[in-house]
C-alpha cells in the first residue's frame, strides 16, 4: 500500500513540474478556447439577430449565398415584404428581444423579370404570415435579390424563381449580385432557363399571349382584301412617280 502511495506521489510530482514547465503552453492554450468560444458566440448572435433593413445582413451572408427564413406580409410590384424571422436560441434570443426593432425586408426574385399577371399570381398562390426561405444572392441598394422557397408537403418545397417561369408569367432576366463566371451563376440561370423553355414549350401565360397576337397578324396580312389593298397601294406610288 505504502509502494502505491509512493508511485501516486511520484506521478503527481512529475504532472506539476510538466505543467510549470509548459506553463505559457497551457496559457495560450485556454486563451485559444476562449477566443474560439467568444467566436461560436459571436456567430450565435449574429445567427439569431433579426434583420430589418437589406443594409443590416453582413456582407458575408450575401457573399455566402446565406438561406433566410422569414414571414410574407405583403407582395407588391417592387417584391416580396418579408419578416425576417431568426434561429431562436433561448438564452440569447431573450436577451435580443429586449432591443430587437420591427421592420420588412424587400425580397426581389433573382433572375426573373415578372409580368403583371405574375404579381397577380404570386398574390393568389401565396398567402400573409406564410413561411418562405429566401437564399441571398446579392443586395441592391434596400432590396434582396434573392431565391425564395416555400414548402410543399413535409420534405418537399418549391421555387417560386423558377414556377413563376414555369407558369409562363415572366422572362428570365441577369441574375443580379452574382458573377457571370461563378458556378453557382450558371447553375441557377439555368435552371430559369429549362424552366421558362417549359412554358414556351406549351405556350402558357405570356407565351400564348405573344402566340395569338402573332397568329392574328398571320392572318391580316394573308387576308385577301389586304393583300389587294396592299397591291393597289403599290400600283399607286408607281404610277405617282411616273
């Protein structure tokens, strides 16, 4: 018993004289953790801050292509109001509350060019105090130029960019705030692309607009009577001219 005391004693003596001896080690070390904890917190509250202003988002959320989650109020000809709505985290959360402001978010869809019939559209298909997520993809003045989802069905959820262009009521359009070179750019463009060529496809929305009014200017200029109004109109400026 006595032996083991001994060998215990020893290796304790042996651990403190480690430690002084690599005392500014151990100093740098829990200085590391700590600055590595004052991080993740940072990072919390800034995960968990509610933004009320496009200006108040970091520039390293847009640049990251960050995904939102917020509540629609209202859709307009300029965007999509949203409320954005942060990861709650119980204890930091009921510190923010405290001097959180109110506010909407303007969410613009990136990469389309809406038709009025797409404003009437999006006011039909989605509804006040909806949950949407919006990905950043670049910030213009007050506005987000953005890819908004909604959830259809528990797994399933859809992009609101692209079914506007599905359903034929919009163009594709430059996808604002990304680079024409970057992989992610194209990636989305064309996905706009194959989305609004399933349109055309069908001739939905403005595409059997455009169809019909080219189907009737067909059929003015094959009219019979025009085409002797036509003719007369050119036996007329020659016979003028003689």
């Amino acid at each position: 018993m006595a032996e083991r005391r001994s060998a215990a004693a020893e290796g304790l003596a042996r651990l403190s004289e480690w430690a002084d001896a690599h005392l500014s080690l151990l100093r740098s070390l829990s200085t590391g953790l700590a600055v590595a904890g004052v991080l993740v917190l940072a990072r919390s509250v800034r995960m968990t801050t509610k933004f009320t202003s496009a200006l108040d988002i970091p520039v390293a959320f847009v640049e990251k292509n960050v995904k939102l989650r917020g509540k629609l109020h209202h859709i307009t000809e300029k965007g999509l109001e949203v409320e954005h709505i942060p990861i709650s985290i119980p204890f930091i959360t009921a510190i923010q509350r405290k001097w959180q402001s109110k506010g909407l978010l303007l969410v613009r869809l990136a990469g389309v060019e809406l038709a009025p019939s797409g404003v009437a559209w999006l006011q039909q298909e989605l509804k006040p105090q909806q949950m949407v997520w919006f990905q950043l993809l670049g910030r213009e003045d007050l506005a987000l130029e953005c890819r908004v989802l909604v959830n259809k069905g528990r797994f399933l959820s859809t992009c609101v960019n692209e079914e506007i262009l599905r359903q034929g009521l919009g163009r594709t359009a430059r996808i604002e705030g990304l680079r024409h070179d970057s992989h992610l750019y194209w990636k989305l463009h064309k996905r706009l692309l194959r989305a609004e060529l399933k349109a055309l496809k069908k001739n939905r929305g403005i595409w059997n607009e455009e169809s019909y009014s080219e189907r009737i200017r067909d059929r003015i200029s094959n009219n019979k009577f025009v085409q002797t109004l036509k003719r007369f109109a050119s036996w007329l400026r020659s016979a003028v001219g003689r």
